[in-house]
C-alpha cells in the first residue's frame, strides 16, 4: 500500500526490471551530482585499482570508475538493467565485467575478490538483505578495502511533494519496504525503498568489520533545492566510507607490542 511499510521481502529483481528503460532514461552517464561527485572522491585514488560495484544497474558509476582507470565488475539483480549495462560496454568497450546475480548470495559466480573497494551508489535500500549485502561487499574486500556507499539519507523528512526516507504515517525508527507516494519522488513511488535507521546501517557494517572511516551530507544540486526549498533544509543525501577491519595474529600483535615498547 502506497506510503505504508510493509513487512516480508518484495520481489527486488521485478522491481528493476519493470522500470529500466525509465532508470536508464533518468540516471545518465553525467556523474557530476553532488553524491556521486562525493561517492567518487571518496574511493580515490581509483586508478589501477581492483572495484566491484554493487547494485550496480545499468553500469552508471561502474563506466565513471572505470574512466579513471579502475579495473571494475558491475553485479546486479536485475537482468533488464544488466543487459543495458553490457550493451552500454559492447558500444564502448570499458574493460567492464557485469554479472547478473543476487550479491546477497554466500557465492556469487565470477566475483572472485579480494577487491580494493566495493562501492554501491544508492542501492543499499533496494536491497532487502541488508545483513547479506553488507556480509558480500566485505568477502570481497582484502584487508584494508574500502567500502563505499551512498544512499539518501536516512533522517530525510522529505517535503511537499517529496517523500521522506519513512511514510508519513509512520515515523524514523520504523524500519521496512514502502513505496513512496510523493508526486516528485518518481522513482521510489515505482520501485519503493528499504527504509532503516542510521545506526542500523553504522551498527550492520561494524559487524562485519567495515569501521566508518569518513561520512559526508552533500547537499542537493541547486535547481533541484530551487524547485524543492522546503525539503532542501534537510539533509538529503548521505555518503559513508567504510575500511575493512584488519584482524591480527597473535605473532602480530606481539610484535607490535614490542615495537611500541622501544
């Protein structure tokens, strides 16, 4: 129901693949955003570096990575916006590598880490399994990766016409799937959103060993905050680094130990 959270998983891959040819219209190539522009700046230096992209749709920020010399693999859950993804790279070739698969899953066939980075550009809440995404990206990573996201912002109200990160009738801390009814949130009134909290993602991503490095609330772009002065007072988007956790030896520590003991 429009503006309500529902409970139990949707149909994430149908969700995406009723809608590609709207996605791809909307989110073109032009990376010069204000989250992507902060998403990018974030995962540098990107060049001769190994990135798996998640939620990677039909390969937007995967061909911006892969520009500035990254060696990249696109995975996404939708076969639709995949195929663009791989059309897109047969008229340009990239280097690119997309899989079509569920990055949830405990194996994913062709994602062969480590990875210098994981990035995923506002896909996190269009995935149900937080818990299984999160646990992917960091399987992939070598010890030292970074895991870099963007999604809006969780503490959004929204404003006229724009939904918020939860429905109306609702409120922050009530986590679940919805689909918003905002007349300017076009996206989210098709395909809906995970709604969580922001120490549900902080809280995810310490559990399996991702610490937050660095966060960053770039504000909108300013004909979009022109159109939508009520909701620009808020913050709208949010950009988080994560570093994988780097587990020690015994040997290790001990020796650290005595370094630091002079």
């Amino acid at each position: 129901m429009p503006g309500r959270v529902v409970s139990g998983n949707m149909p994430g891959a149908a969700r995406y693949d009723d809608v590609a040819d709207f996605y791809a219209a909307g989110w073109t190539d032009a990376v010069d955003d204000p989250a992507s522009v902060r998403l990018l700046a974030l995962l540098e230096p990107i060049a001769d570096r190994r990135v798996l992209e998640i939620a990677c749709g039909h390969g937007r920020i995967s061909r911006a990575l892969a520009r500035r010399g990254a060696d990249v693999v696109g995975v996404d859950l939708s076969s639709a916006l995949i195929e663009k993804a791989r059309a897109a790279e047969l008229d340009s070739p990239l280097g690119i590598h997309y899989i079509h698969a569920d990055v949830t899953s405990a194996d994913v066939p062709g994602v062969s880490g480590p990875f210098d980075a994981v990035v995923c550009s506002f896909g996190l809440s269009d995935i149900d399994d937080l818990e299984g995404a999160v646990a992917g990206a960091a399987r992939a990573l070598r010890p030292g990766g970074l895991f870099v996201c963007s999604i809006l912002h969780p503490c959004f109200p929204g404003g006229r016409g724009v939904s918020g990160s939860w429905p109306g009738d609702a409120g922050y801390h009530t986590e679940g799937w919805w689909r918003a009814d905002g007349e300017l949130s076009s996206l989210r009134r098709q395909v809906g959103a995970n709604h969580r909290t922001l120490s549900t993602y902080v809280n995810t991503f310490r559990g399996h060993g991702l610490w937050l490095d660095e966060m960053a609330e770039p504000e909108p772009a300013q004909e979009w905050a022109a159109k939508r002065t009520d909701a620009a007072r808020f913050p709208v988007f949010l950009v988080m680094r994560c570093v994988k956790h780097v587990t020690r030896t015994p040997d290790q520590r001990e020796a650290t130990g005595r370094k630091a003991a002079g």
